[in-house]
C-alpha cells in the first residue's frame, strides 16, 4: 500500500511539473505587432507595503514587457499623501513603515537608472508640507500631478490607475 501511495505521489508531481511548463504565460496575443508600450502609473494608494510592492511589479512589467521584444516607456506619478514616501527627510513617518520606504526609495533608484520616469505631485507636496527640495533625487515634482497624467495620456500614454 505504502508503495501504490509514494508512486501516486511522484506521477502526481510529474503531472504537475509537465502541465506547468505546457502552461507556460506570455502576452503575445496582446502584444502583437508592437513595438513600444507607453503607460502612465497614477499612484495614490496610502499604504507604504502596497507602493513598495506596486513599484516592484512595475519593475517587474518592464522586465516581462523586455523579455517580449517590446521597449517599455513607463512615468509613475505619485499623488496625495503617497508624495511623503519619495522624500529623503522621513520625519512624521512611524517606524513600522521605514522598511517599506526604504524599499520603494531604493527600487525607484533601480528603475530611474533603466529609464522608468518618477513625478510627484506639487498640489500633494504642497498639501503635505513637503518641499520639492526634500524628495529623492529619483523623483521629479510636477506643478500637477493631474495635468502631467492628462498630458501624457494625450500623447499616446496608457492610464494605469492605482488607487
């Protein structure tokens, strides 16, 4: 019995190590006959874990879209309170959120130097006591975050709203 059961397992993960690689994922329908994928990022979600993972998978995008033969041109543009997380002076940030600034601080680094575009809001800096001098090097403040989505919508942007 104990011989039926431990070879049932192994054909079982077979099948499952098998079917896995036969359902390998790819965007090749959606991405046919592209060239360039143009996306615009709206941020605005409150939740330092949530932006650090959020700024990860945009990273993550990019990548997917680059192994897929398409060049990404991605622009996040945080708003409201998210523009406190971009700032080199945490002051008013709890402790129990450091680590989650520090992590999307250094992976917007990482994908500013590959090209993706960081902004933040000048209506939230300004609603938040922040001065565009105070943000990371990484990000640039806009008049309006609202107008810069709009503009590049215009050009040709898609609108990824994360909220």
């Amino acid at each position: 019995m104990q011989r039926f059961i431990l070879a049932f397992v192994f054909l079982s993960l077979g099948c499952l190590f098998t079917n896995a690689q036969a359902d390998k994922l790819n965007d090749t329908t959606a991405l046919s006959g592209l060239h360039d994928a143009k996306a615009v990022f709206l941020v605005n979600m409150r939740n330092p874990a949530a932006v650090d993972h959020l700024v990860r998978v945009i990273g993550l995008t990019r990548k997917q879209l680059l192994q897929q033969k398409v060049t990404p041109h991605f622009i996040v543009v945080f708003i409201g309170p998210d523009v406190a997380f971009l700032t080199k002076d945490r002051r008013g940030i709890p402790y129990t959120e450091e680590r989650d600034i520090a992590g999307i601080q250094g992976e917007i680094q990482k994908l500013s130097q590959k090209g993706i575009q960081f902004q933040a809001c000048g209506v939230a800096l300004h609603g938040m006591d922040v001065s565009p001098s105070m943000l990371i090097p990484s990000v640039t403040p806009v008049e309006s975050g609202f107008i810069s989505t709009i503009a590049y919508q215009e050009k040709g942007y898609a609108l990824v709203p994360v909220y």
